[in-house]
C-alpha cells in the first residue's frame, strides 16, 4: 500500500472513531447509563480542610466546593466572538477547589486551592491545572489562596489568613501582654499582605507566610515559595526581619521615583 493510501485510511478511520464518540456522548439515551452514586465528594484530607474553612470563614461568607470556573468567570466585554468561544471551551471542564462569597450580596471574594503535591503524571496535570487557574484569576483579578494539603489547618487560623483579620477576639484588659497579642496578630496579617507583593527569587512564583506547627521550630514563621518543596526557598522572618526588609524596599520604590507602596 502506498503512503497515500496509507495516509488516506488513517483519516478515514480517525473520522470514523470521532463520530462514534460525539454518538455516544450526545445521541445515547440517558436510560441506559450504567450509573452510581460516589461514596463521598471530597477525600478524607479535602474535607478536614474544609470543615477547618467553615469554621473560620463560615460565619462571614458561604464556601462553595468543586465549583466550575465558567460558571465564576466570563468573557469579557471587549472579547471577540471566537475568543468568547475559546475561553468557554477551554474553562469548560475546570473547577475551583473552593470558592468564597460574601454572605451579605452573593459577590464573589476569592478562591481557595489545595496544593497537594501527587508524584508522577498525576504531579504533571496537576502543575498544568495550577497555572492555568493562576493565569486566569490574574487576568480576571479574582484571588487565590494557596493551602498546603498535607497539613491539619483545623487548629489554625485560616481566617486570619485569607481576610487578613484574626478570628480570635480582641481581649478586654489593658494589660501589656494583651496589648502585645493585639499587635503581634495585626503584624502577622502585615506579612501576609507583605508577601503579596513579592514574588520567589529562585523561580519567581508567589511567597507565602506559614507557621510551623511541627517540629522543633514550632510556631516560627516562614516565608517561602508556594511550590515547597520542589522549590526550596524559605527563610525564617521574625518581625524585626519583616521591618527591616520593609524598610529595604521603602528605599528602593524612593530611588525609582515612584510613591511609597510598601508603608
């Protein structure tokens, strides 16, 4: 047989299998699926995180799981027909791990992704699926709040975290320790916000603030790339550090000429 013809049953073939799958998926009756209920709709470590979300942040917003991106992001108004059609495809199988409204008017805060770091192909689609939600949020400036699955965020205030506000409420006395709770809490949510603006030196993704909750360094805190531990920048930052690089880059934004964001 020649290459053509080779070539030419190749198409004919592939053709064929096409139009069996679009039968299958839009002509076959619903009545002869074989279909079951799934035992559970999150895994045992996915709903320890969210029950942790719901005890922080429920009083203040509903948190919607597996929620599909097309149905939170659209086209937008200077999109050309065949963009709109493009975005509608490419969003149409992608989800939200979880998704935050205000409970006030149903307007959408932020997004919450769980980074859980699968091995082999399943590590690959992952990273895929990462980037394309970040690139997308960026574009539409929706947040995204990256949460390590590995750990027990229970006891931890992911309040504090995501709004910047601690859950804890403020004490009464006026004694100096409390004074310094009050100003170690509002500190903390500094360095969240610091570290927004900031991206990793070794590979240029996003810094995140954590707390060590093992270990002998328990309750110290960290910045460090959001892809630890495949990128393994991290350094400790006690509050005089955060000052000091604050006040780093004070000098620096001076020196370019422009207004001071990082006050």
């Amino acid at each position: 047989m020649s290459l053509v013809g080779t070539l030419i049953g190749s198409l004919v073939l592939a053709s064929a299998g096409g139009a069996a799958c679009w039968w299958a998926s839009n002509k076959a009756p619903a009545s002869k699926f074989d279909l079951q209920r799934k035992r559970s709709l999150m895994s045992a470590a996915e709903r320890n995180f969210f029950e942790g979300l719901m005890k922080s942040l429920g009083n203040e917003f509903y948190v919607f799981a597996k929620m599909r991106v097309s149905d939170v992001l659209q086209a937008g108004s200077d999109a050309s027909w065949f963009q709109e059609q493009q975005i509608k495809l490419r969003l149409t199988d992608e989800t939200f791990d979880y998704l935050l409204c205000k409970k006030q008017d149903m307007s959408v805060f932020g997004v919450v992704e769980l980074e859980t770091f699968e091995k082999g192909t399943d590590r690959k689609m992952r990273a895929a699926r990462e980037k394309l939600i970040g690139e997308v949020c960026k574009r539409a400036n929706l947040r995204v709040f990256y949460f390590d699955i590995r750990q027990d965020y229970r006891s931890m205030d992911i309040r504090r975290l995501v709004t910047g506000k601690s859950a804890r409420k403020k004490p009464q006395s006026n004694s100096n320790s409390s004074v310094k709770k009050v100003e170690l809490a509002s500190e903390s949510a500094s360095v969240t916000q610091f570290t927004d603006l900031r991206s990793c030196p070794k590979c240029h993704n996003d810094l995140v603030s954590k707390v060590a909750v093992k270990g002998k360094r328990i309750g110290e805190k960290f910045l460090m790339c959001r892809k630890y531990p495949y990128c393994d920048y991290q350094v400790s930052m006690t509050d005089a550090k955060y000052l000091k690089m604050q006040k780093q880059e004070q000098k620096k934004v001076k020196k370019a000429g422009f207004s001071d964001w990082a006050g």
